[in-house]
C-alpha cells in the first residue's frame, strides 16, 4: 500500500475517533432522555461500521487492481 495513502487513512482514522471521543463525551453529560442517547449511539455505531466496510471493499479493489 501506498505509504501516502496509509498516512492519509491514519490521520483520518485518528480525526474521526478524536471527533466521536469529544461527541460521546459532551452527549454523556447532557440531559438528554436515555432512549434519545442509545439511538445516537447505535446511528453512529452503524455509520461507523458502514464506513469501516467501505474503506476495506476499496482497499481490497485497489490491491486488486494493481493501483
């Protein structure tokens, strides 16, 4: 794999959890009803999810493809 690639993965690896940490975090502390914060978390969770699929099924048609 291309080591620009690899780094530019990293670093948008790293943003995102340090993104989703600070939301986690600030969601935890508000008066929000339980019901409201366990949907949040299950939409991000799903959309993470999603998101980490995607990347592999690209990965994996790049190293495929020779690029």
């Amino acid at each position: 794999m291309n080591k620009l690639l690899f780094s530019g993965l990293a670093l948008l690896g790293v943003g995102i959890l340090i993104l989703a940490s600070y939301g986690i975090y600030q969601l935890a502390g508000s008066d929000l009803p339980l019901i409201i914060k366990i949907a949040l978390a299950l939409i991000v969770i799903g959309f993470g999810l999603a998101l980490i699929y995607v990347m592999c099924d690209r990965l994996r048609a790049i190293k495929e493809e020779g690029i």
